[in-house]
C-alpha cells in the first residue's frame, strides 16, 4: 500500500512541476545550441522513461504474482539454475541503448560546441568577465556594461569568459549551457538568439558571499537598437550599471546599507580620488570589486552616484 501511495505522490508531483515547467523539463531553447542540448535531454529522457514504468512494473507484478499466501516460511521454492536467453536479452538489450545515446550525443555535439561559421558582420565578439558578484561584458567597440549583456537578434554572439578573482560559471539556459569563468584561463562559448527578448542566468559555481546574486541578463533587440546601445546609451548608462550590478549586491540599490555599511550619507562616494583606491582595491571585508576598472568608470560611478545615491554627508557627532 504504501509503495502505490508514493509513487502516486510522485507521479503527482511531477505532473505539477512539468506543467509549470520547473521541475524535469528544461527552459524552451532560443539558441541552436540550446535546442541541441534539449534534444539530447529528452532522448535520454525517453529511455529511462521506458525503463522506470518497465522496471516499477515489473515489481509490482512480482509483488502481486508471488506473494505468500500463506505458505509457510521454511517452504522452498521453485529451484532456478540461469536462463542463458534471458541472460543474453538482459545484457545486450542495454549495450544497445548506450551505443544508441551515445551516437546520438556525438552527432548533436559538433552544433552545440563548435562556433557556426558567420561573416564579420553577422558575427559579434564579446568579453564577459566574472567578477565577486557581477558580470561585465566588453563589447567590439570598446562600450562597456555590468549585468545586462546586450546582443542583436539572429547574429552569432561569440562569448570569450575569463575571470580576474574566482571560479564562476556562465549560464543562461535558455541560450545554452553552462561554461565556467577560471583565474588564468580563457574558455569560449556562444549563442544566437532566435527572437528579440530578455533571458535570465545565473552564476553557476559557487564563488562566495554572494554567488545567488549573481545573476544576468541577455537583452536581445534588433541590430538597430543594439547599435544604438553600443554606440552611446551604454557609456551613459555605466554608472548606473556599475553601482546597481555591483556595489548595490552590498550596499542596497539605494546605497542604504544592507550587508555592507550604508552609503548615502558617506563623502568619500562622490570624491574620485577617495572612491577609486577602495573600489578597485577592495577595503576590510569589500572585495577589489572594480579591479581594473579605468578612470572613466570610476568617473562614470561617481556622476551616477552625486545624482541618484548621495544625499549629503552625514552631521558629525549624531
Ligand atoms: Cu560567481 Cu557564483
């Protein structure tokens, strides 16, 4: 009784979670790449499907068909020695299932990891950094942004992922899998998204303090707005980026304090020559959070932070 009332539950439960599509099954792929890795997910899915109902049958059957019915316990039963046809269905019928899943994932392969061949222009390389607790994309132009990497619909986007301090890893799923962020090496992966849209990752290596903050955003626009984006809104937009991907996993979006000490109210957040030693350096239990950040970042976080965090030194003395 108490097997049929679990595996009810857990059919149930799967049934919950499928439907909401947070349980079993991945993320609707956006990306090739991703819709490569979903494939593969549900041919294995479909084998230890199969397999799971065979083999909880099976037992249930046996449980039903050779109960005891009250025999007593000293009875012997029917003596067994080897079945050579059922030994060789046994054994071979796996090895072909592996062989099979096996190809499979060598043929998807290729479409997952190698970068498809594009013209420079339908071609965008950007560097994405990770860093104790954000990500900075640097894109072909020089433009600069923490947090949300912004890309054109329908071009191949070739990702360089390095990281100055910690193991990271990079992941959205809906455009791929995960590819890990590792002090003193370089690895590459990419996407292409298929529709214009924002899709959500996390950081996937635990790399500290703040590892769940460590999320992202992919804003996928037409080539029009990207262009638009890398030409002039990201420097606009870096101070804000800058203090609400970084210094605000600590200190709040509004500089009121949280984990790290309040900031509204401290001067040396609008002096650049006071900020910058603390910002790329690290101070106490601060990580170096803005280590090689240049002077127009810590330019640009100032003017962000003078108009929208600073509200005037504190009063001394309380
Ligand atoms: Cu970065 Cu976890």
């Amino acid at each position: 009784m108490l097997f049929f009332l679990v595996t009810a539950a857990a059919f149930a439960t799967a049934g919950v979670a499928a439907a909401a599509n947070g349980g079993f099954t991945p993320q609707y792929a956006h990306s090739p790449n991703a819709d490569r890795i979903n494939t593969a997910y549900y041919l294995i899915l479909g084998f230890t499907g199969a397999i799971f109902v065979l083999v909880e049958a099976a037992l249930v059957v046996f449980i039903w068909k050779y109960r005891s019915r009250g025999r007593p316990r000293s009875a012997e039963g029917v003596q067994v020695h080897g079945n050579t046809r059922l030994e060789l269905i046994w054994t071979v019928i796996p090895v072909v299932i592996l062989a099979v899943i096996g190809i499979f994932v060598f043929y998807e392969l290729p479409g997952i990891s190698n970068v498809p061949s594009a013209s420079a222009g339908d071609r965008v390389n950007v560097t994405v950094e990770g860093h104790q607790f954000y990500w900075q994309f640097d894109y072909p132009n020089g433009a600069r942004s923490i947090g949300d990497l912004h890309v054109p619909v329908g071009k191949v986007v070739y990702l360089t992922i390095v990281s100055p301090d910690v193991d990271h890893s990079w992941w959205v799923p809906q455009l791929g899998g995960k590819t890990d962020a590792i002090p003193g090496k370089v690895n590459h992966t990419w996407f292409t998204a298929d529709r214009a849209g924002t899709y959500i990752g996390q950081c996937a290596e635990f790399c500290g303090t703040f590892h769940e903050a460590m999320r992202t955003r992919v804003i996928a626009t037409s080539a029009a707005e990207y262009e638009t984006y890398v030409g002039s809104t990201a420097q606009k937009d870096l101070g804000r980026s800058e203090f609400q991907g970084s210094c605000a996993t600590c200190h709040g979006m509004k500089g009121e304090g949280g984990y790290g000490p309040s900031l509204s109210t401290n001067p040396l957040l609008v002096q650049p020559s006071g900020l910058a030693p603390i910002v790329r350096n690290g101070f106490g239990k601060m990580p170096p959070v803005g280590e090689g950040w240049s002077d127009a970042q810590i330019a640009a976080l100032v003017r962000y932070a003078k108009a929208k965090i600073f509200k005037g030194a504190a009063a001394s003395g309380g």
